[in-house]
C-alpha cells in the first residue's frame, strides 16, 4: 500500500498580522482622502492671481506652524520609543513615552487652538470675509447696524422694531432734558447720537457718496437730477434756490456749505471710499461720548480669494486636527492599562505608530503648503 503524506496547509497573503495589514489599508485611503485636498488646494491656488500670501493679511503665525511640526516629529520619535521598549518589555518606559507622545499631541492642538483663535478674533472665517472695497463698507454697516440693534435693546427691552426704540429714546430724552442735567439725559444722548451716526454711515455707502458730503443735503441733491451748477437753465436755478430755502436752518449753523463745494470738477458727489470709511470708525473709536459703544467694531480690510483660503485652510487643518485627536484617543486606551501593559500590547502600539507617523506626514505637506508658499 502506497504511504500518502499529508499536504502543508495553504496559507495565503503575507507574514504580517492581520491588524497591521488592515492598517495599511486604512491608511492608504486616508492618503487618498488628504490627497483631495491638497491636490484641490493647489489647483485653486495656482488658478487664483492674487490668492493672498501676506501673512498680515491672513494672520498666518508661521512661527507657530513650525513649532507644531517640530512637536509632531518630536511626538513620532516617542513613538517608536515606545514600541521599542515594549519589545524589550521595559513597559514602564514604554507607558511614560506613550504619555510623553500624548502631551506633545495635545500641545500640538493647544497652539492650533491659539492659531484659530485669531482667525476668529480678525473674523477670517469662510464667507465672512469681504473681497472688495464695496464688501468691506457693506460688512462695517452690517455690523454697526449690530451694534446698534443691542444697544438699543438692552436700553428699551420692551419695544422690538427700531422705529418704536427711537421714539421711545427721543421721548425719554425730552423728559429728561424738562428736569435738567443728569448722567441718564447724557447717556440717552450719546446713544441716539450712536444712531444718527449708524444712520449717515449707511446711507452714505449706500448712496456711494463721499462721507464729506452731509446727510441732511441729501434729498434735496436728489432732486436735482444730478444736474451740474454751471448749468444756466431756470430749473436748475430754482432748484438750487430751493436747496438753501429746505436746508436753512443748516446753512445758518454752518452745518451746510454752499453745494458747489461739495461737488468735483465733473459737478458730480464724489464717491464714498473704503479709506473714508476706515477712517471715519477710527475717529468713532477715539469719541468719548460714543467710543464704548464701538469697541469691538473693526474694519476687515478686503482680501481677494479670501474665503477660498480661509475655506482651505479649515478644512485641511481641521481634517488633520481631528486626525490628531483620534490617534490621541487611541493612545489613552493604551495608558489607560498602565501597570497591565505587556508584550501582547506590542502590535497595536505599532499600528498606533503608523498611524500617527501618518498624521506627521500630512503635516509636513501641509506646513509649507499653507504656511511658507
């Protein structure tokens, strides 16, 4: 009888454990996934003249970037550290460079939340930035207009339309103004005056004429049609008669010029400038009846492509940010053992290091991405 021995079992794929290779695949989709996104990042970076660069501009602390990317190569290195000692089961230094990598992950988010801080702090947030002159004015009335609608809230929290708030007001400062001087008929005053001052502000910019030219000239201008004072005709004339005629009291009080000053050699108003308009929330700040009220209303110069960048930048550093806490995550579940870590521990500490060496790496593409090009 023939003697039959007995086949080697089949094994399949290769000599790595199935948690590791399950890593490798993981991470190959994550390289995927980041490479979206940068590769998005330079093609509208590339395609954008103009895309700003200026680190005044979009508060880049570039310092800060490469302090965070010393901390992750830093943090990498502990990670090997770590895996090597639990081969040589000295567990108890592996725990303390598992922890020591832990610490430098937080610090790493801890300067992040600092840089994104700013951001906010110079509202360089997606779809908040303006990208021209025009939104830049727009958003200083915006939030003007903001300012106001709290201030005149919390002084008259029973009326809910502005309109009855400033009838309240001129009532409230009528009353007070028949029983004398006092600090509330002051305050009452310096907020109306708040008002008028939003008031001139947007109707200005929305009328696109000079800050120089007064808001009580307004309507009348209107009337004219825009016709220029070297005009002879009688309807001019009886036009401009009219101008000193509505606006005599102004005119009296020096408050109103002749309208042929107001104009430019075309005998047009001249336009309203972002310039203008920075300047005049700038003398706001300094008023001291009304300065308090504004102290937290801050001209964003325009930046072209602005909410392109401030869009890219979150979402690529926030990406990786999330990135960062859950190898953080992963890591507390291994110090969570503390004096139960053993050699067993070894694989998944491993697969923790690619990971993380992963999240350096994206890093390292991102910083001079961002930061420095």
């Amino acid at each position: 009888m023939t003697q039959q021995h007995a086949k080697a079992p089949l094994k399949m794929g290769i000599a790595i454990p199935n948690s590791k290779l399950g890593m490798w695949l993981f991470l190959g989709t994550e390289i995927m996934f980041f490479t979206a996104f940068i590769g998005t990042y330079l093609i509208l970076r590339l395609g954008s003249p103009g895309w700003p660069t200026d680190v005044n501009v979009t508060h880049i602390l570039i310092w800060f970037g490469a302090g965070n990317t010393f901390v992750l190569i830093l943090s990498s290195f502990f990670v090997v550290l770590a895996h090597d000692a639990l081969l040589g089961q000295k567990y108890h230094a592996a725990w303390m460079y598992m922890l020591y990598t832990l610490l430098l992950g937080v610090l790493f988010l801890g300067v992040k939340s600092i840089e994104y801080k700013g951001k906010w702090d110079h509202d360089i947030l997606p779809g908040h930035i303006p990208e021209s002159d025009k939104q830049a004015m727009d958003k200083v009335v915006s939030k003007f207009g903001q300012i106001v609608d709290a201030s005149l809230s919390a002084a008259f929290p029973e009326q809910h339309k502005r309109e009855d708030q400033i009838t309240e007001l001129n009532q409230k400062i009528g009353d007070l103004k028949a029983k004398g001087p006092s600090d509330e008929l002051k305050s009452k005053e310096s907020l109306l005056r708040l008002y008028s001052e939003y008031v001139s502000l947007k109707e200005h910019v929305r009328a696109n004429w000079s800050l120089d030219f007064p808001l009580a000239a307004f309507d009348q201008y209107r009337t004219m049609d825009g016709k220029s004072p070297d005009d002879s005709t009688q309807d001019w004339k009886t036009k401009y008669a009219t101008w000193k005629t509505v606006n005599e009291k102004e005119f009296g009080t020096g408050e109103l010029k002749d309208l042929k000053e107001y104009l430019n050699s075309d005998g047009k108003i001249d336009s309203v400038s972002y310039a203008q308009v920075k300047h005049k929330v700038h003398a706001l700040h300094d008023d001291k009846e009304i300065g308090s009220y504004i102290a937290n209303l801050h001209p964003s110069d325009p930046i072209l492509y602005g909410n392109l960048f401030a869009s890219n930048y979150f979402l690529m550093t926030g990406f990786h940010a999330i990135h960062v806490i859950v190898g953080l995550l992963m890591f507390a579940i291994v110090l969570k053992k503390g004096s139960k870590l053993c050699i067993d521990d070894a694989t998944f500490v491993e697969n923790i290091g690619l990971y993380w060496h992963f999240v350096d790496l994206v890093w390292i593409f991102l910083f001079p991405l961002i930061y420095i090009v």
